[in-house]
C-alpha cells in the first residue's frame, strides 16, 4: 500500500502546484482514469487521504480524461487507385535515378580510362625522347660535322678526321691486286687440287662436338690458318676453341654484355657487344676497346688487307676503324638500322643490310651509296663471292637465300631449304655455298662448266652460325646452345 500511497502523493502534488487554488484539493482528488482503481481500493479499506490522513470518499474523486487526436490521412491516400500511383511515382523516381547514376558512372569510368592512357602514353613518350636524347648526345660527343649533302640522300658522312692517306692506298693496292692477279684469271682459275669436291661434301658427317658449351651464342669466326673457332654468348664470354686439340684453350671477358658478332684480324680476335663497345683481344690480352656507336654494334667486318675494321649498329651507321692505331676512321649515317656487314674481295665496296630489307652498297673511300637491292625482309646475312659479282643474302624468317648478280643489280638464284635460315657463308673457290639454319646445314654447288646448281650435302645439325676449315675439309656449326659441331669427310 505504500507504494500506491506514493504514487497518488506524487499526483496530487503535481495538481496541486499547477492548480491555481490549492484548497480546491482538500475534500477533492483529481487522478486520471488509470490510478482510479487503485485509490477506490485505497479509500474502500481506509477512508482517508493518504497524504492528509483526513476523512475522503469516493465521490470526492476527480477523474481526468485526455482526449486523443488522431490525424487524418492525406486525401490523396484514401484509397487503392490513389495509393498505386504513389507507389508508381516513387518507383519511376527511383529507376530514374539509378539511370542517372549509372550513366555518370559510366562516363567517369571512361574519362579516368581516358585520363590513364593519355598518362600512359606521356611517360612512354617522354621515356623515348629522353632515350632518344641520351643516345644523340651520345653520338654527337666529340663528332663534328662534314659540309656539303648527303650522298643521294641516303647517307651522311660525319667524323672529320675520315680514312687516313694510308688506309686509302692500302684499299686502292688491294683493289688493284685483285683487278690484276685475281680479276682477270677468275673464270679461268682452277680449283686447287687438295680443294674439297662435290664427293667429298656428300660424305660430310658430324665428328665431334666442343664440350664448352657458350648459352645463346649466335657468331662463329674460322681464323685465316683454320686452326681455330671464335665464339660469344650473351653472358659476355667468348671462348677460342682450338680445332686440332678440340677444346676450348681460352676463354675471353668482355663484361656484362651479350657478344653479337666474333671474327678474327690475323691473330687478333675482335668481338662486338650489345652495349656498343668492340673489344680487340692478341693473344688471350685485351688490346683495345673502340666505341663509337649509340646502340648495340650488330655485325662486323674485316677488310682485305687486314687494316680496316667495319661496324654496323642499331644507330643506323656504318663505322671503319683504323686496326693499326685503333682509332675511329670514320662514320656513315645511313637510313635504316643495320645488321649485317661484308667487305667485298677486291676491297673497293662495302655492302650493309639493314632492318628496312635493303642491302645498301657504299663505295669504301668516299662513302657513297654506290647501289641498293631490296630485299623481301630485314637482312640477317649477307656474303660475296669470291668470284667478285655475286652476293648472298638472307632476310629474318625466311627459308630463301638470294644470289644477287652485281652487275645487273638484280636477282639471278634462289635457293629454298626447309626451315628459317640463320647464317650463309661462300667457300674461298666460290663454288660451295653452306648455308645453316634451325633445320640442319645445307651446301650448294654451282658448276662453273654447266651453270648448274645442286646440292651435295644436306645434313640435320642445327646451325645458327657457319664457317668452313681448311681447303673447305671441314664445315664448322655453331647450335643455338652454344656447341661447336664438326663436319667432315669419314
């Protein structure tokens, strides 16, 4: 009962200081209906107040009613129909929106794809340009630059210094020693009697394998005594295999770099590298080191008489160095990047192959484009004859070998084989062409008696690189893995 007794004292307390006549309370309660019940127990069992202990009944009870409002619906709302349409608004409400949405959604996907590639293609521009610009300010240190137009607009000669008084009449000798003694008695020169014959060749088989192997070697030079084999892998190491005690007997640095082309200069060993550098090596002890290409030297060339060397590079130049100083002789600009290089017997032509599938003739002294033959692809190989009119070349992928005939700038033989051709190289007669590839090794004859082509030998060792041994006895293949195979007669 204290509990109630509380509670209703809390009530009257309350409408006693909001009532403006707090006498009005004394004979009276005023409770809402809901604590009704309980003070009528309360007033049945004792009959008083519980706060002022005096005398009360339950007719001196106020009861207070709180009427309730309730607000109206919408008069739109008030039935089904009214209600359909709202809910349809608001659905068309929200499709649209999620329309909208995704549409911006779409077009700012696009303009940040927009915004990637353009930045994309910013920092690829800007990474060329800068490669670019290292690689001329590279090219141009210490080059001036000669007065005058460019040979048929193909070629620029750069370098002042260009070929010494020596050089030239070292070239001009040559020449003339050819024109003299080998010129005018080549049709009639016989082939020598110890030379390898067409029956010879059919018996060629592989002998014997190098043990030393050099990974991704791709260059292999015979030197001029046929006694021993140079070539490079990519890891920048060369190895001289020697042919008679058939091993590796030395074994060459020239660094990190990937060796791309080896040939020997008497007994110096000259090898070029990717980083642009050409090392000459005499006897197991680094010479020299000559530079002057911006860009990897791709191929290399030694001259007849044994004092020029030739390079050719990414750069799209041809260079001649002076072997008897070591020095820069000079530079030819050309129009293409070049790969492959070859001095023509007499001395007097210098042929390029470049990327653009042209074989670019230049004249030796002066530098000028003396004849261009275009090819079906990017040149690979290329290699005269010693007869002095014929010149082989192959282009990347293909599984054709063209016989150029100088004199008539054009086309005289194909020879097709069965798989990509990697390296071609004429024997010192003229009549045997090797040619080598991913497929095996192939050699063709040409007879000068019936003007016939055929082919003596045809053999499954893989070859990306090819040289011939002494008296053309002996084919040496170079295979993608770095070994040296041997064929010879049984």
């Amino acid at each position: 009962m204290s509990f109630v007794s509380f509670m209703h004292k809390l009530i009257i307390e309350s409408l006693r200081r909001s009532s403006p006549s707090p006498s009005s309370f004394e004979k009276k309660w005023c409770v809402c209906a809901l604590c009704k019940r309980l003070i009528e127990a309360y007033l049945a069992e004792n009959g008083r107040d519980p706060v002022t202990d005096e005398e009360l009944s339950a007719d001196d009870l106020v009861e207070l009613k709180a009427s309730k409002v309730v607000r109206p619906r919408p008069p739109t709302l008030t039935s089904i129909p009214s209600l359909l349409s709202v809910f349809q608004n608001e659905w068309d409400a929200l499709a649209l929106e999620s329309y909208t949405l995704r549409q911006q959604l779409t077009q700012t996907r696009q303009e940040l794809s927009t915004a990637l590639y353009q930045n994309d293609a910013a920092v690829r521009v800007i990474a060329r340009l800068s490669r670019e610009r290292d690689e001329a300010r590279q090219a141009l240190s210490g080059v001036s630059i000669h007065g005058g137009p460019a040979t048929n607009g193909d070629a620029m000669q750069i370098d002042s210094p260009g070929l010494s008084d020596d050089a030239i009449a070292k070239i001009e000798a040559t020449q003339e020693r050819y024109e003299a003694i080998l010129s005018k008695t080549r049709r009639k020169r016989p082939v020598p009697a110890e030379w390898v014959d067409a029956d010879a060749l059919n018996s060629f088989t592989p002998s014997e394998q190098s043990k030393a192997s050099y990974t991704g070697a791709r260059s292999l030079a015979v030197n001029a005594t046929c006694d021993a084999v140079l070539l490079g892998g990519r890891e920048g190491k060369i190895g001289v295999y020697s042919i008679s005690q058939h091993t590796v007997t030395e074994e060459l640095n020239v660094g990190p770099a990937r060796v791309t082309d080896t040939l020997w200069a008497g007994t110096r060993a000259i090898v070029s590298t990717s980083s642009g550098y050409i090392k000459i090596f005499d006897h197991g002890q680094e010479i020299a080191t000559l530079s002057g290409h911006a860009g990897e030297v791709t191929a290399l060339a030694v001259h007849p008489s044994g004092d020029i060397l030739a390079s050719v590079g990414v750069d799209k130049s041809y260079i001649f160095y002076d072997l008897t100083s070591n020095t820069v002789a000079t530079q030819v600009l050309t129009d293409a990047a070049l790969t492959a290089a070859e001095f023509h017997p007499d001395g007097h032509l210098f042929a390029a192959g470049g990327v653009d599938g042209q074989i670019k003739v230049y004249d030796v002294k002066t530098g000028a484009n003396a004849a261009n033959f275009d090819s079906t692809g990017p040149i690979i190989a290329i290699s005269f004859s010693e007869n002095g009119t014929w010149l082989a070349s192959a282009a990347k992928g293909s599984t054709a070998v063209s016989i150029w005939d100088l004199r008539k700038a054009a086309v005289i033989h194909t020879i097709e084989i069965a798989s990509p051709i990697s390296a071609i190289q004429w024997e010192f007669t003229g009549q045997f062409l090797a040619i080598g590839g991913s497929g095996g090794l192939v050699v063709q004859q040409f007879s000068k008696s019936t003007k016939e082509w055929s082919e003596p030998l045809k053999n499954a060792v893989p070859s990306v690189a090819v040289g011939w041994g002494r008296n053309a006895r002996a084919i040496f293949c170079l295979d993608a893995q770095g070994f040296i195979s041997t064929l010879k007669a049984e």
